[in-house]
C-alpha cells in the first residue's frame, strides 16, 4: 500500500504479509521525513489492520517503535521478536538502537 502526494510522489508505504494461516504482519511501514506529522503511517496502519481482519487474519508487527503501535491496541506478545522473522536473516541489534517485540493486535480476531 502506498500514499501518494497531489504531485503522484509517494511519501509512505507499508505491507501486509501473512505470517501463517492465523497471522498478518505490519511490514515496511515508511514515511518521507517531508511527510511525516501528516497522519500517512496512521492511514495506512488501519487500512492494513481491515486488510488482515477481513482476511480472518490476526493483525501482529515487530517493531522498535512499540509506542507507536500500542495508539491501536497492539500490545507486545510474550514471543520473541524472532517468531515472524522465520524467513529474514538473523535481527543484528546495535546497542545504540532499540531491540524489537513482537506485538498483537487485540482484538477477538487476534486471540
């Protein structure tokens, strides 16, 4: 999913990918830095969250930005931040940035 600006420029974008047959993952989810303040990542998560519900998915992310997500009811799994990540390479984590957790949407779709 992507927004674009009235100039057809996209400013933001996310993706949703299934997990397994219960799950959807939050994915991508990018603003310009020129964009950012204007509500695009907030339109996007919630279309992606419809997405996943009207799939009969669970919506669930893994981020660094759990704040962020918790605005719509997401709240962190007590499952490592690897349990999506199946399929990527190994989380490298600096020091200097935050470690990600794995977070679920609640809602009774998401049990």
């Amino acid at each position: 999913m992507v927004v674009r600006d009235s100039l057809g420029r996209v400013v933001a974008a996310g993706a949703l990918q299934r997990v397994d047959d219960e799950r959807a993952e939050i994915r991508g989810l990018v603003v310009d830095p020129t964009a950012r303040g204007q509500g695009f990542a907030h339109t996007i998560v919630l279309a992606l969250i419809r997405a996943a519900q009207s799939q009969g998915l669970a919506a669930v992310c893994v981020t660094r930005r759990p704040e962020f997500f918790r605005r719509f009811g997401f709240s962190q799994t007590p499952a490592p931040a690897t349990l999506w990540l199946k399929r990527r390479k190994p989380i490298k984590v600096d020091r200097a940035t935050r470690p990600r957790v794995a977070m679920h949407l609640n809602t009774p779709e998401a049990s």
